[in-house]
C-alpha cells in the first residue's frame, strides 16, 4: 500500500539580520541566481582536522565583508600556487570563463585550480569554510612520491597566512518543493550539511520531509554527528560504507528498495543529488524514469569522475 506524504505549502520566512545578511535571497523559494563573478584574495586563518580524512580549511579576507551567498550550496573555484612561489591571480578573469584567464599566467608561476563547496561562512568575521576529503593520505604520503593532485597536496602542506584566490560561483539547491531528497558522497557532504543547516534557521518544519542518503568509503569520509545530528529532525538518514568504486551501485540498489518499500523518499518532489559524476548520471535517471520527476526537479551536479582530473 502506497503511503500518503504530507506536502505542505512553503512559507515566508521570518529570521535575524546577522543570518539572513549571508545570502542574496533567504527565501530561496525559487532556484539561486548566480549573481556576477568576483575574484577575492584571501589568506588561511585556521586549519582544523573534523576527523581523521577530513581537513577544514578556513580563509579570511575582508572582501568578504560585504560578499553574499546565492545559497547554501554555493561553490567557488580555488587558486593554489605552486609549491615554492607566491600567489599570482590573474588580472581578469573573461568573464565567466576563469579557466581561459588562468591558462594566460606564464606556467612557471600559474596557479593551481581546483573547485570546492562552502561549509560556513561568516561575513560579519570576514570568514569563509570549507572541507577537504584527504582519503587518508598523508604528509609522509608525498613524501614517498604517492602521485597526489594538486588540491589534496596543497590541503597537506598549507599553513596559516599562506594566501590563495577565490573565484566565487553561486549555489543550485533551493526549497521550493516540500518534500525532498538529498544524496552525496563525501566530497558533496559539506554543502549537504549546510543545506539541512539552512534549512533548520530558515525552514525548521520542512526538515521533516527531507531525506538524506550520504555514500562513503568510511565512516572518517563524514564530519562526525551527521547521524545523532540529524535523525530525529529529518523524514529519514541513511549511510552507506562502500569502495569508492561502488557508489554508484550501491546508491541505486538503495534507492531500489526504498521504491519496494514504497518509502516517503520515494514521493519526494524534489531530488539534489551532488558529487561524483556517474553517481549523480544514474541518480537522476532513476529518479526521472522511475520516480517519474521532471528533469528540473532533479538537481544534479557532479563534482568530480572517478578516475579522471577535472581542472
């Protein structure tokens, strides 16, 4: 028997200024629009390990000051010098295309690229955290000659007052479907995490009808308390420990069975899924053929290929 899901109508907000100030629209009941390109240099103010293959980096700068989020998935491109010399950025960055503006830097001095979702941000103290899935690697790894990309090598070696730039992007999730469902691995946990955060300060009763599945190699992929954190505010959590490999796979049996068992995520109107790009393919396909949701119901974004450099 199918089991009847409540869908309540989204409401106005009401919520403090120092919160609000974080974004260009709080309400968020209609998707973000990324708003113009800004190109910030920014230095590390604090570096933190949340668990043994997590690596929290927070910047500070005081352009952040008067910066806002488009939403709490907001991702942003980083530039990382190379090892030995100081930060060059470059001096535009053709418009959308940051890519193009970076490849003009003569090599020798170009900075790395890499691009990564924000954990916090704090624009009364001009900061802005994110995490990083070191996947266990060490310093004592590089050491070795482990063949390591240049954002994990960079995570590893950073120090507080190294500098770096941020390309700042927008964010794609929004809340105008009641009922929802939120997949990610863990390189796409951190925007989940400030997604179900947003959620609690701005719309505390939808956490009901959202649902949660994170997929992960170990336990130490995941910011502790995801679980005890959140299991009695939301519709359902699941977690799954599997080989980086089987993700995808595994992903889809799951949502295989909540479909036999006719579960409240099933009926969501509204999937975000994040993180590696054959996982988010599959999910969204299960949920436009089998779910039967619009394609625009179905946010998707992958984060990086297993097996691939994406710069």
């Amino acid at each position: 028997m199918a089991m009847n899901v409540a869908t309540p109508q989204v409401s106005k907000l009401t919520v403090s200024p120092t919160r609000r100030n974080a974004f260009t629209d709080h309400q968020l009941v209609d998707p973000p629009q990324a708003a113009g390109h800004e190109l910030f240099r920014a230095t590390i103010h604090e570096i933190t390990s949340p668990s043994h293959r997590l690596r929290r980096i927070t910047l500070h700068s005081p352009s952040f000051a008067t910066y806002q989020l488009s939403g709490p998935d907001e991702f942003f491109g980083l530039l990382m010098p190379q090892p030995g010399t100081p930060l060059h950025l470059p001096q535009q960055t053709k418009g959308e295309n940051l890519r193009a503006a970076v490849a003009e830097i003569p090599a020798e001095i170009r900075p790395n690229l890499r691009w990564y979702t924000v954990r916090q941000f704090d624009p009364l103290n001009c900061t802005l955290t994110f995490d990083i899935v070191t996947h266990g690697i060490t310093l004592e790894d590089l050491e070795v000659g482990h063949d390591i990309g240049p954002g994990l090598r960079w995570c590893l070696t950073a120090q507080v007052g190294s500098e770096v730039g941020l390309w700042t992007a927008h964010g794609l999730w929004h809340r105008a479907a009641p009922a929802q469902t939120l997949i990610a691995d863990p390189s796409a946990l951190p925007s989940l995490r400030a997604i179900l955060e947003y959620t609690q300060t701005f719309a505390p009763k939808q956490l009901r009808d959202m649902h949660v599945i994170a997929v992960a190699e170990t336990a130490e992929d995941i910011e502790p308390h995801l679980l005890s954190e959140w299991q009695e505010k939301l519709g359902s959590v699941e977690l799954l420990f599997c080989p980086v490999a089987e993700f995808t796979s595994q992903t889809v049996r799951l949502l295989e069975r909540i479909d036999a068992l006719e579960h409240p995520a099933r009926f969501s109107q509204y999937v975000w899924v994040a993180g590696e790009g054959d996982l988010c393919k599959n999910v969204r396909r299960h949920c436009v053929s089998t779910w039967k949701l619009e394609t625009s119901a179905v946010q998707w974004c992958p984060y990086w290929f297993l097996g691939k450099a994406r710069p």
